[in-house]
C-alpha cells in the first residue's frame, strides 16, 4: 500500500527532508495530506474465511456419515430419516460443533502460527465433541457405536484440516496480491526497523504493510538516510508521534524492534496502544529467547526466576536418538536405488569424488567429519572455509539441482547414525566460524548443548543465506525457539516442512 500518488510522494519526501533539517511539521497536517487506499484489514475477513470453511466441513462430514449409517446398507436400520430429519440433524450439529470451537479458540488468528498446532487442535476439540455426542445421541443396538465413533471422528476431523489448508492458502493468495494486509508501525532503533521494513516488503506472504516508521532516537532523524522508507511512501518520524500516527493510520499492530528497551518508554507504548485497540510485538532480545524456560519459585517468600538449564529428560533424549536412527536407517535403505542414480550424476557431471566432506562444529564442541554429495566444481587445493553465496559461480550444473532439492544434504543420515547428528537441530557450523561468531554473539554456543541437525527450525522458517550480522541473528533465534522447545511434535513438523520445501526447490543453489 502506498499513500496518494506518485505526487503526493514527491511531496512526502520533501516534507521529510525539510523535517530532517529541523523544520518540524505537524504530523496531523502531514497524514491528511494522503489518501489511503481502503484495504481489507486481516481480523476483518479470517474469521468470516474460517468460519465458511468449517461450515462446508461441518455440514459435508454429517451427510457423508448419514450416508454411510443409513443410506449405503452396512449398518442395518429399522428406521430410515426423511428430509426433515436430516435437515433439523445437519443444523444441530453445525450449531453444535461452532459452539465448541467458539469456546475452545478455533477462531483467532491461526495464520500465524504453525498449521500443526491447530491440525493438532482440531483433533483434540473433535474428539472431545465426539465423545459428548456418543454419550447425547442414542444408537440402537443393530449399530456397532464404537466404530461408527471412529468413522464420524476421522471423517469430520480430516474435512475439518482440509478446509483449514484451503483457508490457508486463500488467506496466503490474499496477501500475496495485497488484497488482504496486516497495516502496521514500526518502532524501533534504526538498523532494527529498516531491516523488518525490508524484510515486510519482501516477504509477501506475511501480509504485513508498513504505514509509519518512528525510530526511538531523535538524533537517528538527523543522521541517517532513509530514502528506502521515504520512496516507499511510508511515514517517517519518531516515537513522540505515535499517538498521532495510531489515530491517523489506525493500524492493526505495532511491531517494537530495540536492542536495549527502555521499560518506562516499552509502558507508554503499549499503554496508547491498547487506548486505540492496537496490538503490539516486542521483538525479543537473544538473552529472552535463550531463557525461554523459565517457572517462578517463592523462597522464604522471595520470588524467584529459575531457569531450566537441562534441555531434554533422559527418557526424552532416548527416544529422540532411538527416533534419529530409525528414520536414518529407513531412509538410507528404502531410497538406496535412488541415491546410486545421484551418486552417479555426480561423477557424470564433473570430475572429482561423489561426496565432498568438511570439519564441522558438533554437540559440546566436538569437530566431526560432515558428508554430502559433492555439489561445487572439484578443488583439492582448496582449505579455506567460506560460506557459500547465492548463484555461487562454483556450483555445478547437477549440483544446483540436488542443492535445490536438498538432496545433497542425504549422506548426512549417515552422520546421524554414527551418533554425530540429529535428523532435527541447529545446523552445524565451521570452527572458523564458530569462534568467530561467539565473539559478536556471546550466547552463540549455546547450540552446541544439541546435537547438529540435517534440518532445523531456521531452515523451514527463513529465506536467508547471506553472511551478514542480521542472517547469523535470525539464526540464533531460530535455533534458541528450537532449543528451548524442542519435542518429538516438533520434529516431525520441521521434517514435514523440510519436505515441502524439498518439492517447492527452496534450496540455495
């Protein structure tokens, strides 16, 4: 979204420039001087897209079960309803069934957060619903109840997921094309903001559009170019305006992005925000997502913070190596034809060995031999460690199809039977940077508690893979969540999303 026109935002920056030289204008003045475009906000249409879809689900599993119980002759029935019936039973159960996700929190914002906690809702709220209904709903004793239970549950709670994967992705396309927006205020300081600005604009599918930067610093105003932010038709001022800017942009969310937050200014922030109904995010700092365990203890009285520093129970650790190794062990032996068929492409397509081996950083700081199927033009004499870059003149023609499809990464089940990788797990780095790293990052070591992963958190989350401070950063922050969260659920879902990325070609070539 931008304001006015291409005019209007010559104008937008020549009142900032002179703003920028001291020539403060009143931020009121400055607003009504653009016309918005009137998008639909997110909150307005997620809830009227879920909720259509659950009807169709609710509605389509209902008919579908009556047909079976009545209509297909498994289940002999003395009685056979009639279009009333049918009818007053459909409206029943839809009220029924919105009733219970009304009040078990179906219906906020999903989109957000991984599709796999709310397919795992939706199963856990539908087998709740069904186990009240078997107990409500009288069944004569020519039915079996236990498996016409089974049927109605797997077929209502498959509909149900299948609607809210459609709802997804009508909501994805929705973003994309700018039909559908989160409007939204960064505050911040300025490397913060100007880097969730980019990253708002870049990644479509967030929906998130920034209608003011405000940075935290006056001084910042004087001394930083923000052409990007200005051109974009974006308003530019700072956080002595936010009052201003809610009431003029009314935005959905604020997004708080500062390296050293000052709690008196945080207070005053959230508090004109939930004046104006706003939400807020507060981008936390490595040192919060690092203690993300945490319970309260009272002491003699004295409350207290601790912090868990054991990651996973013994039992735990057990069955996510058993898990390791069964999956590795599976995949190696079910795909082996496939893999001699890469193997051989490899040495096809260039001269030098199939697999290609470097020193990597593992669990407690163990140097461990990682393998791959060879992806860059062979170069014995090579010793140095670098980072790979994106269009890397090194990468082979066959080679930029397996890193593509993350099928170089294979030999790697390898590494996890060997005990030195987890299938899931931060990534695991070179010494050269792993020292380097831990000085800029004092928390950074912290991922060596963990096995290394062939895929992570930061992997299936993040398009990033340029070196740069703010790449290693979101890293951090990715595998801490991963870290400090870290479950057989959790797994799975990151080897599912590593899948669909592996079909979608979102590898780096």
């Amino acid at each position: 979204m931008q304001f006015g026109t291409d005019k209007d935002s010559v104008l937008h920056k020549n009142i900032m420039i002179e703003t920028q030289k001291g020539h403060i204008a009143e931020i009121s003045n400055l607003l009504d001087t653009f016309k918005p475009q009137r998008l639909i906000k997110s909150g307005q249409w997620r809830f009227v897209i879920q909720l259509f879809v659950d009807n169709l689900a609710i509605i389509a599993a209902y008919l579908i079960f009556f047909f079976i119980r009545f209509g297909s002759g498994i289940y002999p029935s003395a009685v056979k309803p009639g279009a009333l019936e049918i009818t007053i039973g459909t409206i029943i159960f839809l009220i029924f069934w919105l009733v219970m996700f009304f009040f078990s929190g179906m219906y906020k914002n999903w989109y957000e957060r991984s599709p796999f906690d709310e397919f795992w809702s939706i199963i856990k709220v539908s087998l709740i619903g069904c186990i009240i209904i078997i107990f409500a709903v009288k069944i004569d004793s020519q039915s079996s109840p236990r498996q016409l239970f089974l049927i109605y549950f797997v077929l209502h709670s498959t509909l149900l997921i299948g609607g809210r994967v459609t709802a997804r992705f009508i909501e994805r396309y929705m973003r994309i094309k700018g039909i559908l927006s989160i409007p939204v205020v960064i505050v911040g300081d300025f490397e913060r903001v100007i880097n969730y600005f980019k990253k708002f604009k870049r990644v479509k599918t967030w929906g998130y559009h920034p209608l003011a930067v405000l940075l935290i610093s006056n001084d910042e105003m004087l001394e930083k170019s923000f052409d990007i932010v200005i051109e974009s038709g974006t308003y530019l001022g700072t956080v002595d305006q936010l009052e201003e800017v809610l009431r003029h942009t009314k935005p959905e969310e604020v997004v708080i992005a500062t390296e050293k937050p000052d709690h008196k200014l945080l207070v005053d922030i959230v508090n004109q925000c939930a004046d104006e109904k706003v939400r807020v995010k507060i981008e936390p700092d490595l040192y919060d997502v690092f203690a993300g365990q945490t319970k309260t203890y009272y002491l003699y009285g004295l409350p207290l913070i601790e912090v868990s520093t054991q990651l996973l129970k013994p039992w735990q650790e057990t069955i996510k190596r058993i898990f390791d190794f069964t999956f590795s062990f599976l995949v190696l032996l079910a795909g082996l034809p496939f893999w001699v068929l890469i193997a051989l492409g490899v040495k096809i397509d260039s001269r030098g060995p199939i697999f290609y081996t470097q020193k990597r950083v593992g669990k407690d700081g163990r140097i461990f031999e990682i393998f791959k199927f060879r992806s860059m033009v062979y170069q014995p004499e090579r010793k140095d460690q670098t980072w790979t870059t994106t269009n890397d003149p090194r990468v082979t023609r066959f080679g930029r199809f397996i890193r593509k499809t993350h099928l170089d990464e294979i030999p790697q089940f390898l590494n996890v039977l060997l005990g030195h990788m987890s299938i899931v797990g931060p990534r695991p780095e070179q010494p050269k940077f792993v020292d380097d790293f831990a000085i800029d990052f004092p928390h950074y070591k912290r991922r060596l508690k963990v096995r290394p992963g062939i895929t992570g958190w930061h992997q299936v989350t993040s398009y990033g893979y340029e070196l740069s401070a703010e790449e290693i950063r979101d890293r951090l922050r990715n595998d801490f969540h991963y870290i400090e969260n870290m479950s057989l659920k959790l797994d799975i879902e990151i080897i599912v999303r590593t899948l669909w990325c592996m079909i979608m070609g979102r590898g780096q070539a």
